[in-house]
C-alpha cells in the first residue's frame, strides 16, 4: 500500500499483484531445538517430505526416480509407488488419506496421484518457473484445503492455491537466500518452512511473514515434516540421504 498526501487530502492506493515482504528479523531459537536421531535412508537425492495423516509414517520423494517412498519414523523403506512423474522436488498427503500431490520443479506442475501411482489429474502453476529457481515443496491447508506452494528462490515465493486451484497468494519471500520444503501446522495455524543454504528451519505465518527461526546443522535439507502432536520436526536431507529428527522445546 501506498500512502500519498496531495492538498490535505489522503489517498489509499492498493496495489494488487505481487506483494513484496521485506519481514523483519526473525527471533533466532537456537536453545529450542534439539536433535533427537539420524537415520540413513535408502534412498537417493531425497528431496521432499511429509508425514502421514495418522502420523504413523512419512512419503518421500526423489530427486533421481520416479517415485514415491514410505518410509517408517526410523528411516526404513516400508514401501515404494512408481508414478509418471519428474523433477519431483515436494510432496504432501491429500486430507482423505487416498491421493498425494507432488511438485515437478522442471515443469512448474503439480501431479496428482493416487495409491498405486495413477494419475489423477495435473495443475499447471503461473509463475513456478520464472527466475532460476523452481517449485521445492508442497503442503495443503487442512483447514480449508488449501494448498501451499514453495518456490526456491530468484525469486523466493510463497503461492497459495484455493480449492478450484486459482492463485489466492503469490508473495515474495526475503527472509532466506533459498527455501526448500514446507509443512503446515493445522493446531496453530502457522507454516514451517525450510532453508537448504541458510540450514534454517522458519516459523510463518500463513502469509509469508517469518516469526522464529531455527538454526540446524544439516546439509542440503529438502524437505520438512511437522508432527504437532509430538513436537517433533523431521528433516531430509539430499547430500547424506539420512533422515534427521529434532525436538521443539
């Protein structure tokens, strides 16, 4: 918004379109989180992540493969979906339990699938590939059912998409150099989002606007998983192929 005072008048302009944020820094929470295991994952270049609805498992993605893993809260693989997919860069679980959506980050699309791999539909997204920087990860609102869209950086924007997939939010995000993967908390209302260059893990608002940052010890995270319930944070990264495992305090 601007403001602009002519003749003793004031005169609101809005500004619609691409909503720059310029956020203040964030509260650094160094003591709050703790890491609790590591687990080697047999998986190459993991690079998406989300915990099932039940919080019993977590989906993965590759990087490399077609693929879609399911792995137990200890890294072990319990199962693996061949779907006709690349580029797949991010992944969430639909609220029935009985379709995922991923990211392909070459194609700017979202791919949605069912259980054994099927495809259901696909979703070309505005914008996912202007810049340097691609679609990294995916999360729904399970509110509203809203999805969340991260794109990595060049620029760093943060998409919003309603149920009949109409673009609600396209807003620039300048807290980190890059982000990587994103998580919504349901109990708070509030987004979690991943750095892969900063090794940050950010608390948001829905909006964008960051509230604390966490400082983490990771190389190339990719993707980030939030069990409310637990208050754990599960953490992917590409480079080890090990599934990381932090305490909120």
């Amino acid at each position: 918004m601007h403001w602009q005072i002519s003749t003793g008048i004031i005169t609101l302009t809005l500004i619609v379109g691409i909503i720059s944020c310029k956020n203040n820094a964030p509260a650094v929470e160094d003591q709050l989180l703790e890491l609790v295991d590591e687990y080697f994952i047999n998986i190459e270049e993991p690079s998406g992540l989300a915990l099932a609805n039940d919080n019993s498992s977590l989906w993965v993605v590759s990087d490399k493969h077609s693929k879609i893993y399911q792995l137990d809260l200890t890294g072990q693989t319990l199962q693996e979906i061949a779907i006709p997919g690349i580029g797949l860069e991010g992944i969430t679980v639909g609220l029935s339990g009985h379709s995922f959506w991923v990211v392909q980050e070459s194609l700017g699309e979202l791919l949605n699938v069912d259980t054994l791999g099927n495809e259901i539909q696909r979703i070309d997204i505005a914008g996912a590939k202007n810049g340097s920087g691609g679609l990294e990860g995916i999360t729904i609102n399970s509110i509203n059912n809203h999805i969340f869209l991260i794109k990595e950086k060049d620029p760093s924007i943060l998409i919003e998409l309603n149920t009949d997939f109409e673009t609600i939010l396209f807003r620039h995000l300048s807290t980190a150099t890059d982000y990587s993967g994103i998580d919504y908390d349901e109990f708070n209302n509030k987004l979690w989002l991943v750095s892969d260059q900063e090794k940050m893990i950010y608390r948001c608002e829905i909006n964008g606007a960051t509230l604390n940052s966490y400082p983490i010890h990771v190389n190339k995270a990719e993707g980030i998983a939030f069990d409310v319930v637990n208050n754990l944070i599960y953490i992917v990264s590409d480079s080890a192929e090990s599934l990381y495992i932090f305490k909120l305090k």
